[in-house]
C-alpha cells in the first residue's frame, strides 16, 4: 500500500508535473472547446496504445447511436475485470461523463485526470484501486452537436445534446431502461459493483460564488452504516478539501425561489444516477458545476473533485471496505425496507453560503417584475439546509417474489442488475400476497416516454394462486435487495409497475351485452339480497347511477362471477413464508 506522505503528494503534484506537451487534451489547446465524442475515444486509444499496463479501453453492449458504450479502467496486477479487481481487494471508483452531453466537464476533466495519473505512474493509487469510466455515455446526444441547446450556459462553444438517439433523458432512464445505453450501464455497474460513483454535471438555476455545488447520495435513503461514514467521514473530508485546492464547493442548490430562503436536499430516487447507485450499496455524488462559470473554470473543478475523492478512497480504504460490508450485510438480513420519503422542513442544518443578492426590476421584454442576481453584491451568510427526509411508505420484504414468466422486460433488467433468479420446475399452487391495483393516479402528459403512475395504494388480498413451469422465483436474501424491493413493490415511486411494464392488467378484457346480461342481472337480484341492497343503496345516493342502465348492470356484472379475477390484480406474488419450491437445483 502507498504511503500516506507518498500518496498525498503524489496527488497533490501530480497535475502540475504532467507533461502538457505530450498527449494534450483539446481542451487544453482551447479552454472553451469541448472534445467530440469521437475526439474524446480517439484520445484514450491513444493512451491505451502508450500505456497498456495499466490501461485499457473497453467495447461494451450497445447504444441507441449504433456505437458500443466505452468503458476505461485504470489498473495493474491485470485487475481489467471485477472478479480479478475484487480477488485482490481493491476499491473501486466508477465515473460516469457526458450523461447530459450538453454538460460536458466531465468528458474533458476525465481525460485529463486519466493522463496525468499515467504519466506519473499510477501503479501506488492502483495498488489499492480500481478505476473505471465512461468516457461518453450519451452518444447520441453527443453527435447532436451545436451550440445552442443550453440557453442559460456559458460555453464550450460547441456541445451535444441532453437528449439521446431516441430523445430520451438517461438521468431518468436508470430503472425503466427504455435505451441500450441504459441496459448495457445497469449490467456494468452490476458487474463491478463499485464503492463509489461519480456522474459529471452541470447545474441550472440560481446564481452564486462557487462553480462546483455536489449531490451527494440522500443520507436518509442510503444505508445506514454507509449514511454514518458518508455523513460523518467522506462529505466532510471532500468539502475541506476540495476548499484547499482553491475550489470550494457547497451543496447543490436546490432551491424554491432563491438561496437566501434556504436550499434542499435532493431526493435522488432511483431513476438517477446516485439514487440507482444506493441499489446497489455504492455512494454516489453527481458533481455539478455552475452553468454561468467559464468552461476552463468548471472543467478543472471537476478534475479536482475527482482527485479530491481518489485521495479519500486512498487513504479511508479499509474504513470504506468496512461501511459496505456491513451495509451489504444489512441489505441481505433486514425485514421492512423504505420505499418513498418526503421533505422534513421541521428539521434543518445551517451552512454559510457565499451568494449574490437576489433582485428585482422591470423586465425589458413583459414589463413586469424579473428576478436577478446583483454580482456587485456577494454575500457570506449562515442560510438553513433542508437535508433531512422521512419515510413516507415502507413494505415488509417477502420470503420471495413470483413472477409470471410473460414480463420478460422485467426478468431481463432483474437479470442485468445481477439479481438471481429460479425458474419453477413444475406447476405449484402457493398461499401469496397479491396487489390489486385499486388507487392510483397518472400524470397526463408523458415523462420520458411513459405515463408514469404515482401515488400508488395497493389493496393486500391474501389467497392461493397457481404458478407454472418456467415462472421466475427471486429471493429475498441477495445483497441487491434494495433493487428487487425497489422495482417489484408497486407502490415504490420507481417500481416497475410505475413505469408502466403491468399496465395490461389496468384494462377489462371482458364485457357484456347489455340486452342478453338484463335476464342474468335479474336473476342474480332475485337469489342475493345482499346484492340487492348493495344496487339499492348506490342507486339512492347516486342520481346519475339511477339513471343509467348500464351502469347499474355493470354493478351487478362486477360483483358476480363473471367479472374476471385478474382485472387490476399486480400478476407478482409476495410469498411471505419460506417454502420448499420446485426450483431448479444449482
């Protein structure tokens, strides 16, 4: 392992020593010139070729674009795969760049980063670590190349696009994989399981005096062992640091008006970046750098945000390979998992915040009151954090889940998420939970290619229900308990039935014929009483319902045995008690 003297001035000099004549960077030869996307591949087979010892460029999957997703991986000891890298203990880093290609700080301080950490001879940091990157993870927004798509932006003069081939936004897209990109990402990430993530940014919103502002995993939904040291060790350390390289930083500001009222945590659900990392027990920090800040200035805030953290990891290694443990440990043995959470405002933290002094005045174009910020007047002054969330919905895991073999969308993305799943050897009738999808609401415009469901409140109907050869058994005893959990209970803002994959059964299938059902009605009212109160009763409270014919044989036809069983029932079954399954045997 590298000594600390070593390893922190190693770290500490190694940018300022790198030859800047050798493997330049295009930004380092325009400082408000982002690299292409072939630019950008171009280089590391550059400095793959210069370096193959500890270097390699990786053709992974595929994208919407056409192109393989790249992946780099800075090593020795030949950990280029996960097994090897984990046989030999090593932490990893994953870092994500140009998931917004209109935001590409990332893609530029990457290069720069990787360069100067091979030139200099990385083999102490990779003693202990692995790094892994992606060089360009939206090529296809990437190729969408120009330079008018970030309206709010100071440069590069020439940047891609936030949306990707198919004009999907890939920070959404984590859970529901509508894009190649994100199918090949999940199994990656999954392969490597990765200590800790990274996702270069650039913010919209306020203005201020810092150019890097960070998203760090929302300590209230990561595990608690990784919470504490998060909370207590990692985001403390950065933040001092990264103040001593010059580039002090503040939370991401995440505000309602302006940030003297005070700015919030951000809840990262699972279709982001770092709230799909915390599935996995990884702690994520999206990096975001302030849109109105010169290129040069945000490309090497990020540069030093990811040396800042490398120094971390280096020097918390066993402290971090400890609060994972643990926190995997956990994931695999605990009984209830939270599924949604909202803002605490009751609670906050105060943190002293360098802002410009938000004003107002006529507006040139309506005439009518606009917002700015007064650059003449900076300000340091202590404004309240709102970091805290509490847990809204919780669910008690089953023993296991059951899922019909027809959602073959939804094995697959289990299966790219590393989850291990048992098909049923024979047809067996068990005693499980099932959801019947009563309350519900769906937004009415579509958001990124789906109607997502929201405010999901399942009934509980407990009964037998006959599964058949081939149906998929996912336990609940799997480090990724949090995904399965996450994905698989409905009512979870990101579960797959939000995102659409059950919605066959939210329509009838069968229906009747008003004129041939009347004699049936009529003879069900004769031999139910109840029934027949229960008709009573809606009709004199409802006088559009007494006034319709077809809705009170409707009625009738809902609460006989004709009406179909599985109208509304989530097909996925919770088998709370272990139970001796015909399972294939591994």
């Amino acid at each position: 392992m590298a000594t600390p003297f070593r390893l922190l001035l190693f770290l500490l000099l190694f940018p300022l020593l790198a030859n800047a004549q050798r493997l330049m960077t295009p930004f380092e030869q325009d400082s408000n010139y982002s690299a292409s996307y072939q630019e950008t591949i171009a280089y590391y087979e550059k400095l793959a070729a210069a370096y193959p010892d500890q270097f390699r460029l990786q053709a992974h999957g595929d994208t919407d674009a056409g192109y393989p997703l790249h992946l780099a991986v800075l090593a020795t000891d030949g950990a280029w795969e996960p097994s090897a890298a984990k046989a030999q203990d090593k932490l990893v880093l994953f870092v994500n760049n140009a998931i917004h290609p209109g935001e590409p700080c990332g893609v530029d301080a990457t290069m720069m980063l990787v360069r100067d950490l091979l030139q200099r001879d990385a083999s102490d940091l990779l003693e202990d670590l692995v790094i892994v990157v992606i060089p360009y993870y939206n090529i296809g927004g990437g190729l969408n190349r120009g330079r008018d798509s970030r309206a709010n932006q100071v440069g590069p003069r020439l940047h891609g696009f936030r949306g990707n081939a198919r004009n999907l936004d890939l920070n959404r897209d984590f859970i529901k994989c509508d894009s190649r990109n994100a199918a090949t990402f999940n199994q990656l990430f999954a392969r490597w399981q990765p200590d800790v993530f990274i996702d270069n940014h650039t913010s919209n919103g306020a203005d201020y005096q810092y150019t890097m502002t960070l998203i760090a995993t929302q300590h209230n939904k990561l595990d608690p062992h990784l919470s504490r040291y998060l909370n207590k060790e990692m985001l403390p350390d950065l933040y001092a640091n990264m103040a001593a390289t010059g580039w002090e930083m503040t939370p991401y500001v995440y505000a309602r008006s302006t940030p003297d009222e005070g700015i919030a945590g951000f809840l990262d659900l699972p279709r982001y970046a770092s709230g799909y990392a915390a599935l996995h027990n990884a702690m994520g920090f999206i990096a975001e750098t302030h849109m109105l800040k010169p290129f040069k200035d945000r490309v090497m805030s990020t540069y030093h945000f990811m040396q800042t953290t490398l120094q971390h990891m280096l020097q918390h290694k066993a402290a971090i390979q400890e609060a994972r443990r643990k926190a995997v440990q956990h994931t695999i043995s605990k009984d209830t998992f939270a599924l949604n959470w909202s803002l605490d405002r009751s609670r906050a933290d105060t943190i002293l915040f360098k802002g410009y002094a938000a004003k107002y005045k006529p507006s040139e174009v309506s005439g009518l009151e606009r917002l700015y910020y007064d650059r003449s007047e900076p300000y340091t002054k202590p404004i309240p954090h709102f970091r805290y969330y509490r847990t809204t919905d919780k669910v008690r895991k089953p023993a296991a889940y059951i899922i019909p073999q027809a959602y073959e969308g939804v094995i697959e993305r289990l299966k790219w998420n590393g989850i291990t799943l048992h098909r049923l050897q024979e047809e067996v009738e068990l005693p499980v939970e099932r959801y019947r999808m009563s309350k519900f609401e769906t937004v009415e415009q579509a958001y990124e290619a789906h109607y997502l469901h929201y405010d999901i409140k399942p009934e509980v109907e407990n009964k037998s229900w006959t599964f058949r050869p081939g149906d998929y058994v996912v336990f609940t005893d799997q480090a990724a308990n949090r995904y399965i959990v996450e994905t698989l209970e409905p009512q979870a803002p990101d579960s797959f039935f939000a995102w659409n994959f059950f919605d066959g059964i939210l329509m009838r299938k069968e229906y009747f014929s008003s004129y041939v059902f009347e004699d049936e009605a009529a003879r069900l009212l004769r031999e139910n009483p109840d029934l027949r109160q229960a008709l009573e009763q809606r009709r004199a409270g409802d006088t559009e319902f007494a006034n319709s014919a077809r809705a009170q044989l409707d009625f009738i036809y809902q609460l006989s045995s004709y009406f179909e069983p599985t109208y509304r029932l989530y097909p996925v079954g919770r088998l709370m008690e272990a139970a001796d399954l015909p399972i294939e045997k591994r």
